[in-house]
C-alpha cells in the first residue's frame, strides 16, 4: 500500500464516524486493520485518526472559516472527509508539504468526490494554506 491508498483508508474512516457520529478509533479500527495490511500504512491511518479525533473541532473550524457560502451541514459527507484530511495534514503533521496534501486530497476528490469536487477542495485548502500563512 502507498500513502495515497493510506490516505484514502483515513478518508474512508472519516467517512464511516461520521455517519456513525462515533469519534473514537474503536469506531474505525477493526476497519483500518481489513484494509491496511503494511504495518507503516496503517501506523499511517491511526495516526491520521487520532489526529482527527483529537482536533476534531478545530480542524472543522478551519473547514467553516474558508466555506463561502456554504455551511459545513451542506457538504457532502465524501468532500468533508477529504478536507478534514488535508486540513489535519496541513495543521498537524508538519513533515507533510502542504502542496502534497492539497494534492492528494484533490485527487481523493477526483476518485470518489463530484465533478465539482476538486476545485472545490483545492480552493478551500489553498484559502486554508494563505490563512494560516503555511508553506506550499
């Protein structure tokens, strides 16, 4: 598995508390130990969900702070899972590039998002990357 597939593991775990309205890693970790075999990727995953679940309320703060008329509740649950990834990478993980997260996130958004999903999602994370004054 690579990071991207990893990533998308993070997505779909995202994904699956959200619909549950469960944020802890007991919610998604039996999922996280089907899908991921290679034990760096699924350190990987856990750590994207721990990050998530831990930041929960900023990350979706920062999510709100660049939606232009749009609130959180109108978004499809696939978009949101793909912004809380690159918004916990971008603020979180610091050995990440920011332009590799808003990469992989728009890719994420090709592969399961709308058509409208890309640009959507490269438009709110680069507005997160110029607010928050974060390297490219």
């Amino acid at each position: 598995m690579s990071r991207r597939t990893a990533r998308e593991t993070a997505m779909q775990a995202y994904y699956q508390m959200e619909i549950r309205k469960e944020y802890e890693t007991g919610a998604v970790s039996k999922y996280i130990d089907g899908a991921t075999e290679n034990e760096n990727d699924k350190s990987f995953t856990r750590e994207m969900v721990n990050i998530f679940i831990a930041n929960k309320e900023e990350i979706d703060e920062e999510i709100v702070k660049n939606l232009k008329g749009w609130s959180i509740d109108r978004l499809s649950l696939i978009d949101l899972s793909i912004l809380r990834i690159g918004v916990a990478e971008m603020l979180y993980r610091e050995d990440i590039p920011a332009k590799v997260s808003i990469n992989e996130a728009i890719e994420l958004g090709k592969r399961y998002g709308t058509d409208d999903s890309p640009s959507f999602i490269s438009g709110l994370l680069g507005a997160v990357v110029g607010k928050e004054g974060l390297d490219e």
